[in-house]
C-alpha cells in the first residue's frame, strides 16, 4: 500500500473509531496496524499469528470482533470462496478489482478489466437494472500448476469443472466394453461435474450424465482440452 494512504486510512480509523467510542481503542489500533502490514488476502487465524509474532498477545475473540468492525467501517473487506475459508482484504476508496482462484494450490489472483467492467454494467442495463456492487470469481488451475501437471492424468484426478478428452483405458476387453456401454470412447470430450477426490464422480457427455465409480476412473486417461483463443 503506498504510505500516503496507509496514513489517510489509520487517520480515518482513528476519527471513526474514537467517534463512535469504541473500547479498548489502542488494541484495536494494533490490530488494523497489523492488518494494514499484509498484502493479499489473510485469514483471522493468520492475522492473530502475525500479532502473536509482534508480541501482542490479545484474544482471538477481540481481534475477530475487531475484523468485523473493520468491513463495517469499510477499512477491509470479507471474502469467501468455494472452500469455505474466509479471507480478507483491504478495501480501498473507488478501487475494485476480482479474483482468480486455483483449485488446485488455493492461490487467489486479483485482477482489474476495465473493458469487464463496462460489459457488467452494459449487461445490468440490458435487464434494467442499476448496478450497486458485484463480485467475479473465477476458478481454474493456475500457470505454475499446470506446468507441473503430466500430460495424460487419470480421470479421477480431475477437479470438477474441467473439460476433459478420453485418451486412453488401462483396462482389458470387459473394461473397455463396460466404457462402450456407457457411451464413452476414446477421444470423446467429458465434462467433470463432481469429483469429491473420493468415491464415485459425474462427469458429462453429449448432454448425458454417467455416473463412474473410482475404480474406473482411476483406470480411464484424460488429458485437457486447449482453450480456444
């Protein structure tokens, strides 16, 4: 954050804090200190570790409260995405930015598109209404992920949402028939709609859903569909 609005933002803190007679105001202070330090995204337990650290020992009730009075004041904002982990982040004045999410290494990306944003707000416009605020989430498998990915995985390795091409069964002819039977073959395009990482997964195909046990789709090839440009 650069320090001009580090500072702008610990003086509104202060002002709206001591306006409202907040108690315990000094710990408070120490812990949007605290906050103000990180960059990204950061959980409670991780901001109370970091105070920990600083040799501030306050009580994980009392920082979490503070959190909360934070995204109310508008000095943080509370994010929460598909794993269930809630994060936050600073909010600064007349900025917005949205999120790519790997599902894979959990890293969260925040990104600005101007040209997204026009479009929302065009789209907003075509269906009448008048846009007060959103959020973009995007999930995928990041750069460094997928150089690390080997070229043919197994099916049950795959995480829900990816579009996928059967390429090869580890299997003999009862396998093989079994697949047939269901409708798959080789170098069909399959859509994962479920995969817990355990027990049986659904995956689409030709607006068909199949249903495969682990064991199958452990034996099943796959390897990803290029994304058209």
């Amino acid at each position: 954050m650069p320090q001009t609005l580090h500072k702008q933002e610990k003086e509104q803190f202060c002002k709206l804090f001591k306006q409202d007679q907040l108690t315990d105001f000094e710990h408070r202070f120490v812990v949007m200190e605290a906050f103000m330090r990180t960059d990204g995204h950061i959980s409670s337990a991780q901001i109370i570790e970091r105070l920990n650290e600083l040799d501030h020992r306050l009580d994980p009730e009392f920082v979490r409260d503070t959190l909360k009075l934070m995204c109310q004041y508008g000095f943080a904002s509370k994010q929460q995405f598909d794993n269930g982990e809630v994060l936050y982040e600073h909010l600064h004045l007349g900025q917005h930015h949205d999120h790519m999410v790997c599902t894979k290494c959990r890293k969260i990306v925040e990104f600005e598109d101007p040209q997204l944003e026009a479009r929302q707000i065009q789209a907003a416009e075509r269906h009448g209404f008048h846009l007060l605020q959103h959020k973009m989430e995007m999930y995928g498998i990041c750069a460094q992920c997928m150089s690390q990915r080997r070229e043919l995985l197994p099916l049950s390795d795959a995480p829900a949402g990816e579009r996928l091409v059967v390429a090869r069964l580890d299997g003999g002819p009862m396998a093989r028939a079994r697949l047939m039977a269901m409708g798959l073959r080789m170098g069909d395009e399959v859509d994962v709609i479920a995969n817990s990482g355990k027990g049986q997964l659904v995956i689409g195909i030709d607006y068909k859903r199949i249903v495969l046990g682990r064991g199958m789709a452990q034996k099943l090839l796959v390897r990803v569909k290029p994304n058209k440009t």
